[in-house]
C-alpha cells in the first residue's frame, strides 16, 4: 500500500473525539464481545444547498481517461480537495498525469488537490474513510454495479461513467441499487455526454416543429423511425496527447461489449429525443426485436500500439484466434417504445484514416421532413444537421416552416442560420455552440450539481436510466442468441 498523502491525520483525531462524545451524551456503550457500539445512529444522507465547496468528489479506480475529464474545469460547488482510491497501477497514474496536466496549463489551469489513496483495499478503505460525499467511477466496468450498490448502501452520492451495468445477471442489482438511492434521497446519475452536441440538441428541438418536421413515423425493424450509428476508434488523441488504454479495456468481461458499452448513449439519445420529458415503463412500453454482436480485430502490433504491451495478457487468450485479438465492440440494437421503432448501432475501428475521427450519424424520420446528422468527409468530419423533406411533401412550405421556426429559437440559440444542400436545407451552427466531446463532460457535471442543489433528479430521469440498462442488457441476451461465442 502506498498512501500519498495521508487522511487520517486531522479528521481522524477529530472523528474519534466526536464518536467518544456521542457516546457519553447518548450512553451508548461498546461490547467486549463484538468490539462495536451498540445503538449506533446511522448516518445522514449528505444534502446540498449550492454553497461554494461542499461536494467532495471520491473518484474510484479510475481506469478510463472520462475520470480526468470531468475533472478538466473546476465548479464553485465542487472543493478543491479531491480523493483518489485505486489500486497500485498504470491506471491511477494516467488519471493523475492528467489531473496534473489540467492544473499546470496555461489557459484556464485548474487547482486540484488531490489525496490518493493506493491499495488492494482501496475500495474498502473508501468506505471506512468516505471523505468525501460523491463517488465518480469511471473505468473497469467489471465491479461497477458492485461499486454502485455498495455506494448506495453506505449512503453515498453517485456520478457514474456509462455504463453501469454490462451483464445481463447484474441488471436486478442495479436496479435495486438505483431504487434503494431514490428511497433514500441519494442521487445516482450517468454520464450522458452526448444529449450536451448542439447538432443533436437542435435535431431534438426541430422534431418538436409539425410545421417542418410533420409527426415522428412509427417506422419498421428495417427501416427504424430513428436511428443511431456511432463509430469510434481504439487510437486516438485525448487532450492533444496520444491515448493509452488499459490492457483490460479489450476484455469484454471487463470493459463490456459495444452492445452494452457505447450504445447505452444511442439509447438514451432515442428516448430523450423522440419522447422528452417522459419516463419509459421499460416492462409496458418497450420491447427488444433484436441484437447483433461481431468482432473487431487487432494484430499483436496494433494492440502494442494502443496499450504498450508487446504480447496480450492471459486473460485475452480466450479471445484470440489465429494471432489476432476478437474484440466484440461492435454491436447493434433494434427495438420499439410505445411502437416507435429505433435502431442503435456501434462500430469500433482501430484507427481513424488522416484527418478523419469518431463520428455519429442520425437519423429522424418525420411525415414531412428527415432530420439527419451527417459527420463524414463531405462535412469534414464535423456533425452536421439536414432537414430534407421526403417525397410528396410540400418543400415550400417546409421551407417558409423551418425560417420561422428559426426565428422563434433565437433567443434560446441566437445565430441558428440555414443554406440550400442537394436533398433539402443544411442548419448552419455558429462555432460558439462546438465546445467538442471533452467539454460535455462538464456540462453534465454542471446539471448533476444543479440535481444535487435541487434535491432529486427528475422522475423520467430516473425511470429512463432503468429502461436503457433493459434494452441494452435484452439486446446483448439475444445478441449471444446468434453467435458461439
């Protein structure tokens, strides 16, 4: 065990002094049989009222670079002080290279100061400590919804990187976990980084328009209503700095298939989408048509590439064949809500070709107009919106629709413009609105602090998080239908 800085000191003093107080004020004794104290008070859900410094933040085995970056600007409400439990590593060290990188650059630094604790019993040590009052796990995926629970149990706030879950076994322990934080008033909330692009925002905002878009079709399990692709890459640049993975984040058991991985964002886009502000009874008003899972394949050199390590681990030989790593990520998810038919798709590549990265297409399908985002070549990579009307539709007056409907977003999204394209019109974003990837990451940390000051997450929200670990965990059990593997 190596303890960085130590937590015991102070507050260690202080807690004893206080616990040695309660016990004569409220006459509770120890018994030599057990060696606890009786009677013992549990402790108080931690509340919030906005006040600068008062949510501590226990980050937990940060195993994936999402760690560092919801910690790439500070909030008034967040302190300072953050605590880092994991087990001795590559891992920790990455977290805290970034962590170190944000707090010495030049524009906008950060000033994080931050207590690591290493150990085998890093978990449990938090637990025994608990610092802090929110726990942000971001990493191996393997004990993650272990780790919620027993958060939950110990009465402690929780900001979770997706997913939470990546076993079909262990949807009821999440589920439980997430109804025993609502009872308790404890808020346990995921890290939707996607619903913060503005091309998606005002694909979102445009649906809600008749006069350009019509109604949302029903569509069928060929041709979804809506539909999601997301594609994403092993090696890449993060902070302008090549990106290491772990060895583990290729282990399916560990990190999770792309079916249960990176499509958790894509169902959580169609619901907010096509039916915002609404929960979703995952057990009347959904249902899973099909799941299909296929492999990407890495050569000894490409996976040297991406982790350093020159051979794969033993516990990777279960998924090499003919010298080549399997790696199941790529997946794909048809199913209906209230009969709307979705399709969420993910494909991982090695590597993105020159000047190319990850990408997202998407599609909604109205009565009088598709609203589509394209982010390939033509649009130099970068997410763009199109309103294209469909056949039969009158292109005038969607046309003379969507500039009024332009102008009646202007005071939520000044400088909205559009421009003729080949197959309708393109919505051109002021450059004010691509604050990129890396960015959302705060802006959902900023809404969880609003939760946080509130109170309580939304009811839809709530109902909507159990409902996308359903489809998601329902796709990958008829996913494993239709391989050996």
């Amino acid at each position: 065990m190596n303890l960085r800085k130590s937590m015991l000191t102070k507050s260690l003093i202080r807690a004893v002094a206080t616990a040695f107080a309660i016990a004569i004020v409220s006459g509770a004794c120890t018994s030599p049989q057990s060696g606890k104290m009786e009677d013992k008070q549990e402790e108080d859900i931690p509340k919030f009222s906005g006040e600068k410094g008062e949510v501590v933040l226990m980050t937990v085995d940060p195993g994936h670079f999402h760690s560092a970056l919801v910690q790439k600007f500070m909030y008034p409400q967040i302190s300072p002080k953050a605590y880092v439990f994991a087990p001795e590593g590559d891992d920790v060290q990455q977290h805290l290279s970034k962590i170190e990188l944000y707090n010495s650059r030049e524009d906008q630094p950060t000033n994080w100061e931050e207590v690591v604790y290493t150990g085998d019993d890093f978990f449990e040590k938090m637990l025994a400590e608990k610092p802090g009052n929110v726990m942000m796990v971001a990493g191996n995926n393997g004990k993650k919804t272990e780790y919620i629970s027993e958060a939950v149990k110990n009465n402690i706030h929780v900001l979770a990187d997706k997913p939470m879950v990546i076993e079909p076994a262990e949807f009821e322990l999440l589920k439980s976990a997430l109804e025993e934080a609502d009872k308790k008033g404890l808020l346990v909330y995921d890290i939707m980084t996607e619903r913060f692009e503005i091309s998606t925002i005002m694909q979102k905002e445009l649906s809600a328009f008749p006069e350009v878009f019509g109604d949302l079709e029903k569509g069928t399990p060929e041709n979804p209503a809506i539909s999601k692709e997301s594609v994403h890459h092993f090696f890449k640049y993060v902070s302008g700095l090549p990106l290491k993975r772990p060895t583990w984040f290729f282990d399916i058991k560990q990190q999770g298939e792309g079916i249960v991985d990176v499509s958790t964002h894509l169902v959580d886009l169609i619901l907010w989408e096509c039916f915002p502000e609404q929960g979703i009874d995952y057990k009347t008003e959904t249902e899973v048509i099909s799941g299909k899972r296929w492999p990407t394949s890495l050569s000894s050199t490409q996976f040297e590439k991406v982790t350093g390590e020159t051979q794969f681990p033993d516990f990777l030989n279960k998924d090499v064949v003919n010298d080549s790593l399997q790696v199941y990520a790529n997946g794909e998810i048809i199913f209906t809500t209230r009969g709307v038919h979705g399709k969420a798709s993910v494909i991982w590549n090695f590597e993105a070709p020159e000047g190319a990265k990850d990408t997202h297409f998407s599609m909604m399908r109205g009565t009088k107009a598709n609203l589509i985002i394209r982010q390939d070549a033509p649009q130099n990579y970068q997410p763009t919106l199109y309103v294209e009307p469909v056949a039969g539709s009158d292109a005038a007056s969607i046309e003379a629709g969507l500039k009024s409907t332009l102008a009646s977003l202007a005071n939520k999204y000044p400088g909205m413009e559009m421009k003729k394209s080949d197959n309708g019109w393109e919505i051109i974003i002021p450059e004010k609105y691509k604050n990129g990837h890396e960015a959302h990451f705060s802006q959902v940390t900023e809404k969880y602090l609003e939760y946080l000051k509130e109170g309580k997450i939304p009811d839809w929200e709530k109902q909507n998080i159990i409902t996308k670990y359903f489809i998601t965990t329902e796709a990958y059990k008829l996913s494993h239908q239709n391989t050996s593997n």
